[in-house]
C-alpha cells in the first residue's frame, strides 16, 4: 500500500497567495496595455486579430503554475510504502447435525431444525476465514460438505438439509465419528466439532464415548449442543385426513452423554431450550474460537518533491524565455 502525506504541511498555507495574485492580475492587466489616440478606430476594429492576443497571459499562468510548484515542493511530499505480515492461525470447524424426525418438534421455532439451520448459516457466514465442513446424522451419518473455503457451497447445503434424507434414528456416536475423520488429519492449529441433537444414542455402530475418545486422540474439541425444550414439545403428526395437527412429546436429550463427551475432548456442553438461546450459544462458540492474527506493519517514506521542484523550474524557465523572446514588450 502507498499513499502520499507531507512533512512540512505548514507550507502549504502557501497556496493561498495563488487566487490573490489572480484577482490582482486581472485587475491590473489592462494598466499593462499601451494606448494611441486616433480619431477614427472604425480601420482598427476590421483588422483580423493575432494569436498573441489570445496567447498574451500564458507567461502568467505559467508563472503562477511554478509558484503554486514551488510552494507543494516546499511541504515535502513524501509516499509511504507499508508492508504487513500476517499471521493466522488457522480453525477448522465441522458441524455435525443430526437431522432425524424428531428435529421436526415445534419447541424452537419454526421447528428445531429450521432454528438450527438458520443460527449455524449465521455461524458459517461470520467466520470467512476458516475451513468449514458439514456431517448430517439421524440413524445412518453422510458427509454432506468436506472442509472447504467455499461458503456459498456450505450455505446452500445447509438450505438444503431436511429431514428424512437418511434412516430414522440417533446416532450421535457414528455422526461424531465422521466429523473426526475429516478432520484428523488436518494441520490446523485449532479443529473444532459443533455437534447438535435433540435426543439419545439409539442407532448406529460406534459408541458416544469411543468416539469422543478418538476426538481427544486427534486434539479435536467437540462443543455439544442439545436443542430441545425440558419436558414435553409440540410434534407435528399426520391426520388421517392429510392434515397435520401438534401433539406433545416427551423430551428425551442424554444431557450425561452430551456433557461428557465435550469434557472429554476439552470442549463445552450447551442447552438450547430456545431460537434465541441457540444464538447465543453460537455466538458464545464463535467468541471462544476465534483466529489469533499476528500484524507486523513496515513503513517507509520516499521524497517526492523532486518533480515538483523540476517541473516548477522548467515552467519558470518556459516563461522567462516567452517573456524575452516571442511576447517581448518594449517599454521606456
């Protein structure tokens, strides 16, 4: 980066003399003229005029040109060149959601997993900086978006995600588990799982705590989240008409699980009973996990008066000869 400041900005004050010396100039360029008395000036008014007329102020405007010269040469202006060396320390972050039916529970409005959806797509959004990849789970787990730097693909597969995409089920130990596996071999300083669910572990093939053994292996933090209100939500059920009608359901989150899986690996355990205390929780996540950036800044000035100073000589050089030369004026 460069940009252009003055060591003497003092004498730019200078520059005020300029429109004063034009206003005295236009003035006084008359009293400049020499006058002839003739009885009849009719002969004179059809005599084609000289380009010098025209031309006759050009030894003052560059004159002035090489004062107000001058004058900036004299502030010094000098460019600075900065150079910065950036640091960063790089985080990976996977989210792992689970995205079984029971996600359709109407306690975080408009349903846990539209909540959950729209808070993570904030989460995603804010950290630009950062790799981010998706693991969806319910009774079977898929990699939705491996560790990328492309957010827009990352916000539109977390638009994307409903319900139903895999078997039924929980299976919070199979969707931890692939979490890690994307990012066990990462060379990030700081690899982060956000794992969200509403319930227990009642499907897959890997348990809860092996995984989050595996997790502590491989210096992975992993923050859990239980979404879900204590003791009854609404649930959405089919009529026998096609409608849909509410009814309450028992809320069964393994708080003991959830909690020992983020002590274990170093990480923190949430509740969100509501849209609002997801929020927070993320945002709570998103200050606990931020990038360390290191900012070395180097400056350097370069004069740069040089050009004023010479083209304000010139200019007064130009003039000079004009003056002596072509519009030379014969005076007593």
């Amino acid at each position: 980066m460069s940009s252009i400041e003055f060591a003497s900005p003092h004498f730019l004050l200078g520059l005020i003399i300029i429109p004063l010396l034009i206003v005295w100039y236009v003035f006084n360029c008359n009293k400049q003229q020499a006058y002839l008395r003739f009885s009849d000036t009719e002969f004179f008014n059809k005599l084609p005029k000289s380009w010098k007329t025209y031309f006759r102020h050009i030894i003052f405007v560059l004159e002035i040109s090489a004062l107000a010269l001058f004058i900036i040469a004299l502030a010094r202006p000098q460019s600075s060149t900065k150079n910065q060396k950036v640091n960063v320390e790089g985080i990976d972050i996977v989210l792992a959601m689970d995205i079984s039916s029971s996600m359709l529970a109407a306690d975080l409005k408009p349903d846990r997993l539209e909540a959950s959806k729209a808070v993570a797509s904030d989460f995603v959004a804010g950290r630009p900086d950062d790799r981010m990849g998706l693991v969806v789970f319910s009774g079977e787990t898929f990699t939705q978006v491996p560790l990328t730097t492309d957010h827009s693909m990352m916000l539109n597969m977390l638009k994307d995600m409903k319900c139903g995409m895999l078997e039924d089920g929980t299976a919070i130990g199979d969707g931890l588990a692939s979490a890690i596996s994307r990012l066990k071999d990462s060379e990030a300083i700081s690899k982060v799982v956000i794992l969200l669910t509403d319930g227990d572990n009642n499907a897959g093939s890997i348990d809860p705590s092996t995984a989050a053994e595996m997790a502590k292996l491989f210096g992975i933090r992993v923050y859990t989240i239980g979404a879900g209100t204590r003791g009854t939500a609404p649930y959405p059920v089919q009529t026998p008409f096609g409608g849909i009608k509410y009814q309450q359901v028992e809320v069964n989150i393994n708080e003991p699980l959830l909690q020992s899986i983020a002590n274990e690996t170093g990480g923190k355990y949430f509740r969100a009973e509501s849209k609002e205390k997801l929020q927070q929780i993320y945002d709570e996540i998103d200050k606990m996990e931020r990038s360390k950036i290191e900012v070395n800044e180097f400056k350097r000035l370069h004069e740069e008066f040089y050009p004023f100073a010479i083209w304000g000589t010139i200019l007064l050089v130009l003039a000079f000869i004009l003056r002596n030369t072509i519009f030379k004026s014969i005076t007593d």
